[in-house]
C-alpha cells in the first residue's frame, strides 16, 4: 500500500474497488449484517494514517438488498515532493507559497506540512430480475479540503448452468474536483525560489480571463473516469471456485499532481554535476487507458481454504505491473481462525518517468519524479485472527508489513547522484481491528 497526500488513499481505494468491482456484483450481498473497522498504517518516518468504516447491509421488499458504507480517514507526516537529494541543505517553497520546506543534506526531500482529513459515503442497490438474473446500482461521494469525488456504478449478473456458473459486466464513472493549495501549476513551470511565498506560482488560465483576483472554484481542475470490468465465476467440483475477469479504465482531465516536483540539475561538465539549479512543477498525459487481467483459484482443503490469485496490468503510460497473492485460512476450532498473507508486486516505470531532468537539455513534453510511477518490487506479509464472539458476532486483527523497493543508483545518474540513494526503502506497518454481526 502506498500513501502520498491524501489522494494516495484515493489511489489506493480506487484499485481495491476495481478489484471487487469484478466479484460484488456476481455475489449476493449478505443481508442483515453489520461491519466495522479500524484501520492503522505507519510508514517508517513517513506518512501516518487512521481510518473508520461502518456499514450494514438490509433485505428490503422484494428481496432487494440495500448497503450504506460510511468511511473518515485521517492523514499526516513527510512524503517525497519529487526533488533529488542533494549534498547540499534544500529549501523549498510550500505549495500554498507562504512557507518554506528544507531538507538534510543527503537525504531525499520530503514534504512534511501535509494534515488532511477525509469522510466517504457509499450506497449501494442489489435488485433480483429473476431467479438467475440480479442487477446492481450504488452511488459514491468523498470529499477533503483540496478533492473532492462523486460518481456512480451498476452491474448484471447472471447464473448458468444450475448457478455453476456466474457471469457479470459492470461499470463505473467517477468525476473528481481538484483544488490544489495555492492553484495548479503550469506543467513543467519553475517552482518559485523561497523568499518569493507572496508571489504566487504560475498558473494554467482557464476561463475568467483578466481576473487576476480568481481564487477557490476559479482555480478547480477536473477528472474523469470510467471503469468497467467484465467477470466469469466458475464453480469447478465441490472444493474448488475459480474466477476470471477483465477491467478497463479511461481517466482524462487533470491527471497531475500538483505538488510533485522535479529536480533540475548540473550536466556533467558543470562545476557540481548532479546538484539541483531549479525545480519544476510535474507534467502527465490528459488521459490514461488502464487494463487488466486477474484470474483467482479458491481451494477447500479439509476444513481449511486457500486463495491464490494473480493479475497482470498495462497501460498507455508505459507501466506493466504483475501481482501474486496469496492466503491460507487455518481453521482452529470453536470457530477461530488463522489466515497468513503474502503478495508479491513489481512494476515497471511509466515512459515519461524521471528521476531528475538535466540542466541545458530540451525540456521532454511530460516528465514525472513521483515513486508511484517508477520501478519498483513491493512484498506483503501479513497474518489474520478471527475470533467468534457469540453465535454471530465476529472479531479480526490483522497485521500486515509492507516493504517497496526500488533502484537506489539508476545507470543513468552522474556527479554527486552517484553517491545519493535516489530511491530509497519504504516499509510500512499495517493494523485493522474489524468486526462483523448478523442480525
């Protein structure tokens, strides 16, 4: 998992919902049932963050099934701005211009004025057309100081073959306001040196023109998008289930993260190569085509399940990624549980992904230092309890651990970024203390 601002989260919520995405309308919600969590995660002197779900789901006339989720989160702690590390001392200007960030020496630049909070509300719809034919509809909002998200989603399913087998289409469209502190900037524009806080950065013009006054909506950048996954649910014998689907994605708007940057530095003939002359504001494509393939086997082993699942990811951006996960649930008696968890992850850099841009050198048409966007392996080891607590109540903690790496010196780096660890580890620790009770 990764945490970035808080949009991170959206990042990190967004894939988990085109996961299930391709399950939930296939399968029956659960009626009478109501579900909490707490969620903590600890990234190591880095971000911080807590999060609360709810939600119930009710049977309602006609075998209609109803759902309400109600999320809040909280975010805080240093993240990378994009900027290389240096052998110098950096000073930056905050992204509302009136304050200054700086970093050690040596070390990658970090943006540690980030707070944010979040709420979400999810509804959802699931509507019988028949004994083997359900269709599903949900709405979805969030909002945070600088974002803001509304859409909707709907799905059909149908059984086949004495419900041995399930197949599903569904769809998705979100559209997202953003409203970055201090405005959005124009791509690949010079961050302003500190000292000029009073100054505002360079921003896109859009409408409005000859007010120099406009702030708050004025300043709002959109983005759309819209997902849709096609699934097959197959019931192979008595043990085991198998599950195949395709998802597709098209984002277009403001794709940008307004406070990324990028390191300009000294070419090789300067008089300290590799040190930082300006920063520049990040720039990304308008759109992005995003597809998958994810196939998952579920096996009954005497009393006992295993999960494996594996998904390959591509997009137009350049990025290919491949995912391996895992989970056994160990049944120990009187209802207890134990469920292990390992995933493996690695992905490729997107093709406009740079980790610094060279002095002198024609500026690229988009160019990108965010993380997310480099080349990485990821593992995840975690372990799950389940407790009963009465005839229908059930207690889980999980514990996960997460560690990403990526190239510390790309062949590319020269001077001083030689000896600089351009990207370093980041581990993290993940706790969820969830509940469950029927009702």
């Amino acid at each position: 998992m990764q945490l970035r601002q808080s949009k991170s989260i959206r990042h990190a919520v967004a894939t988990v919902t085109a996961a299930v995405l391709g399950s939930a309308p296939g399968t029956r919600a659960e009626p009478n049932k109501f579900e909490g969590s707490l969620l903590l995660y600890s990234e190591r002197d880095r971000v911080q963050a807590a999060e609360g779900v709810i939600g119930f789901t009710l049977p309602v006339k006609g075998e209609r099934v109803i759902g309400l989720k109600l999320t809040f989160d909280g975010l805080t702690g240093p993240s990378p701005n994009g900027a290389s590390p240096s052998r110098r001392i950096q000073t930056f200007t905050g992204a509302s211009g009136g304050n200054t960030l700086t970093a050690p020496a040596g070390e990658i630049p970090l943006d540690n004025s980030f707070r944010d909070t979040r709420y979400a509300v999810d509804a959802s719809l699931v509507q019988p057309l028949g004994r083997t034919t359900a269709a599903s509809f949900g709405g979805h909002y969030s909002s945070e100081h600088d974002y803001a998200a509304f859409g909707f989603s709907t799905g059909l399913t149908q059984d086949l073959f004495r419900k041995n087998t399930t197949i599903g289409l569904s769809a998705a469209f979100s559209h997202d306001l953003i409203s970055a502190e201090g405005g959005a900037p124009v791509p690949l524009s010079a961050m302003p040196p500190p000292g000029e806080g009073e100054d505002e950065p360079e921003h896109e013009e859009e409408g409005n023109e000859g007010d120099d006054d406009h702030e708050g909506t004025d300043d709002q950048r959109n983005k759309n998008v819209f997902d849709a996954v096609a699934s097959l649910t197959q019931i192979v014998d008595r043990y085991t289930i198998v599950r195949v689907n395709y998802s597709f994605s098209h984002s277009s708007g403001y794709l940008n993260d307004p406070y990324k940057i990028l390191s300009v530095v000294q070419d090789q003939h300067g008089d300290e190569p590799g040190e930082p002359v300006q920063y520049l504001y990040e720039s990304r494509p308008e759109s992005r085509d995003k597809q998958a393939v994810f196939a998952e086997v579920r096996r009954y082993l005497g009393g006992n399940t295993l999960d494996v699942s594996y998904r390959f990811f591509w997009d137009d951006w350049g990025i290919t990624s491949r995912t391996a996960d895992m989970t056994y649930r160990q049944q120990l008696g009187g209802g207890q549980s134990l469920k292990p968890h390992v995933r493996w992850y690695r992905q490729t850099a997107a093709d406009f992904y740079r980790q610094f841009l060279i002095d002198g050198q024609p500026l690229p048409g988009h160019a990108s230092a965010d993380y997310r966007l480099g080349a990485f392996d990821a593992y995840t080891f975690g372990l799950q309890y389940t407790l009963p607590v009465g005839e229908r109540i059930h207690l889980s903690l999980t514990g996960e651990y997460y560690l990403q790496r990526g190239k510390r010196g790309p062949p590319e780096a020269f001077g001083s970024l030689r000896d600089l660890d351009l990207f370093p580890d980041l581990d993290a620790l993940m706790f969820r203390l969830g509940f469950t009770s029927e009702f």
